[in-house]
C-alpha cells in the first residue's frame, strides 16, 4: 500500500468507525435504507471512486475503492454495498454505452442523483444465468421488453434497471443483451421480496415488465442470435464485482474479529481474561490466519485487474475463499461473546446473518469452483456466466 492509499483507507475508516459505527444497527432493525449514509458518501466522493474524471469520478483502480468498501464492511455491510453496487451499473454503462448514454447517465451516478439495479435473475435463471427468457423486441426506434426479474438488489428504488433480456430467437449466451429501463416507464412494477434473513436496509425484488417501452438508444449492449457478444462483453467486468464481494466479506469478518479481540481482553472466568485461554487464543489465531490469507487473494486479484491483466480463476478463488472464511470467522467471533453474542443487542448477531449473502450473490460458491475446475482442465463454459 503506498502513501496515498493508506490515506484513502484511513479517511474512510474514521468515517466508518466514527459515524457510520453507530448506526449500524437501525437500518437492519427498522429496515430502512440508510439515506444520510449515502448522502455523506456522495458528499465525499466514494459514489464515483471507480468512475472516469471526465465523468466527475475520481478514477481510481478498483484496489484503492475496495479499500474504501473494505473499511465500510467492518462496520456495516449495508453501507459498503452503496459503494459496491453505484461502481458496478455505472461502469458497465462507462466502458459499453454510447458516448451520449455515458455523458447523460454518469455524471447523475457519480453524485448520488441516480441509482440503477442489475436485472439479470430470473425465478428458472439463477446459476444458469444464459436460460433467461425476458424478451427485448426492437420496433423502430423503440425496444419492447416483456417478462419478469427476482432478487433484484435496490429494485425498489433505483432510477433504472440494467435488464439482461434475449433479443430475437435464440437460447444460451446467444442473443442476450442489456437494456437500461427507467423505473417510471408504462408497464413496469416491482414487488418487494420479505422475510430477508440479513442486509434488511438493502431490498430485494421481483421486476416486471408488461410491454415496456425503451427507446434503442437504452441498449448497452445489443443481443444478436448469431453470436453471444451482448452478453459477454459487460461479463469482464464482474471480475471485479465477484472479489468484491470477497472484500465485503473480508470487511465483515476483520470488523467481528476486532469486537471479539477487544472483548477477550475485557471479559474474565475462571479469573482468567478469555484472552489468556489457550483454546480461544488459538480460535483467534485461526481467524486471523483466515482472514489475511483472504486478503492476499483479494487484493492480488484486484491489483491484476488493474494492471489489465485479469485473472477470472484467481477472482473465482478469492470470492470463494474470502466469503466461506467470513462465515467460519464471523461465528467464531460470536462464539466469544458466549450467550451474548446471540442477541441483537450485539454487532455479531447482525454480522453473522449480514455475510451470508455474499456466498450467494455474484455467483454462489458452488458455481465459482466450476469456473475454478474448468480452468484447471482448461474447459471455456458457456453455461456457467456467474
Ligand atoms: C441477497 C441477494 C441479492 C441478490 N442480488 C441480485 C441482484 O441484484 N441482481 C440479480 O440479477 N440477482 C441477484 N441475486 C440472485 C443471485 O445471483 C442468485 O441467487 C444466484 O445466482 C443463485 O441462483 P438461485 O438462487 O436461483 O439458485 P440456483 O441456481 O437454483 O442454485 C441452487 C443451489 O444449487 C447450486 N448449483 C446450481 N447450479 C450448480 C452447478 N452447475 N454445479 C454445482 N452447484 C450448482 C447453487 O450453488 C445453489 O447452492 C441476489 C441473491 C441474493 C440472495
């Protein structure tokens, strides 16, 4: 890490620990979106830390944000995915929309104006996200979108979707596209999904559209039946987002280990501090060892994709790793605070149910160690995109 990155995480940590800390608990027990959060992050700036100068980011690698997003995690995951998710849609836009697209679009992201959802999850498309069937039929200078979207993130509040649809006849990869479709647009409407088991500030939710009209100048990236280059080209990009998530994951596991460590040094039995104990030193020993080791794998990957030299095996193994060792750390750490641990009253009953998610979305575990074996035996999958 140099000067300027220790500087960058070290802002973003004393915004994390000394606003966003406190508040943490409120948005998951009022399940509510933590507006005055994103309003400071705009203010500061992380909305568009990924984003192009020229678009009124801050042109930064994806290594220097996820250290931002990282500190955020430790403290509140909810938080960090704001960061997460307005450099994801955006930079899809900013490297395969059109010049006009990107300069009306961008700019409103970067402030925090605008918010647009990735639509690709549909109820018989999760894992195999090439069997989706939403249609996008262009007539004239208009594209006609019908079918239906699940677990979208933030799908009741964003501006626009990002909507993966199947243009013409096709199956597979062929002939997918995305389309922007604004949220006010005749047609659409959106259905909350309850009973959400973590990250309750954060929405997910069905989609659908009934005869929706876009102009084709929303297209950004067209579906042609002859070939599968609509959808694979914004796919690069979720080389990024898939460690991401590891990094999320990496956040809630360092932000457990520190309330658990600071814990142990207070809390005594058998006139002993847990901090003494043999059995619970080697538990911490253990997670730490878990956690750096994420580390490494997270950054090298995301320092690869900076340099231009993506490795997708590499990020494949760094979500894996760093979000299943969230979910072994994270109860360790819970474990420490004995039955006290398990009330709401405490950050660790939060953390714990917060980073499930993360070995589910962006392509759960199970598909990531597909992409990892046909990179071990050389096999270009079709079928497996997440
Ligand atoms: C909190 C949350 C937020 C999400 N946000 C978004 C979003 O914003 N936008 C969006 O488009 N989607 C989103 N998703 C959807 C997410 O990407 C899917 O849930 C995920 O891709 C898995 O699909 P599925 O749930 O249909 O499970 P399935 O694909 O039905 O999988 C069921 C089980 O089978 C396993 N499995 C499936 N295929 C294979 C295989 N070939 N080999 C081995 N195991 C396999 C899976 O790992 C899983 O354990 C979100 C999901 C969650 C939980």
């Amino acid at each position: 890490m140099n000067d300027e990155q220790r500087q960058l995480r070290d802002a973003a940590r004393k915004l994390a620990q000394g606003e966003f800390r406190a508040r943490a608990a409120r948005w998951d027990r009022e399940e509510l979106f933590p507006e005055e959060n994103k309003h400071r992050l705009a203010e500061l700036g992380y909305l568009g830390l990924s984003m192009d100068r020229e678009y009124g980011g801050s042109g930064a690698g994806l290594v220097d944000t996820y250290l931002v997003i990282e500190e955020l995690a430790k403290v509140d995951l909810l938080t960090a995915m704001i960061v997460h998710d307005q450099n994801v849609s955006p930079r899809i836009i900013a490297n395969h929309g059109s010049i006009e697209m990107k300069r009306r679009l961008l700019p409103r992201f970067v402030s925090g104006e605008l918010e647009c959802s990735i639509a690709w999850t549909e109820p018989q498309a999760g894992s195999d996200g090439t069997a989706i069937r939403t249609s996008a039929v262009r007539d004239g200078d208009e594209v006609v979108i019908n079918g239906s979207k699940i677990f979208t993130t933030f799908g009741d509040r964003a501006d626009m979707h990002l909507v993966y649809a199947r243009f013409g006849k096709s199956s597979g990869a062929r002939g997918i596209g995305t389309v922007i479709v604004e949220c006010d647009r005749p047609g659409f409407t959106v259905k909350k999904l309850e009973g959400k088991m973590g990250v309750r500030g954060a929405a997910e939710n069905e989609l659908f559209f009934d005869n929706v009209r876009v102009p084709a100048a929303n297209i950004v990236t067209a579906g042609d039946p002859a070939n599968s280059a609509g959808f694979v080209r914004p796919l690069t990009l979720y080389n990024g987002t898939r460690v991401g998530m590891g990094v999320m994951a990496l956040g809630v596991a360092e932000g457990a280990f520190d309330l658990a460590r600071e814990y142990m040094t207070v809390r005594e039995q058998f006139g002993q501090k847990l901090a003494e104990m043999q059995g619970l030193r080697r538990m911490m020993a253990d997670a730490l060892i878990e956690i750096e080791s994420a580390r490494c794998l997270c950054y090298k990957a995301l320092a690869l994709i900076d340099a231009g030299r993506p490795d997708p095996a590499l990020c494949s193994i760094a979500k894996v790793f760093a979000t299943e060792m969230a979910q072994r750390v994270t109860v360790q750490c819970q474990q420490m605070f004995g039955g006290y641990g398990y009330f709401g009253s405490l950050p660790l009953e939060r953390m714990v149910r917060d980073v499930r998610m993360l070995t589910l979305t962006g392509g759960t575990t199970q598909t990531q160690k597909n992409n990892i074996a046909n990179h071990i035996f050389d096999i270009q999958s079709s079928r497996s995109p997440s």
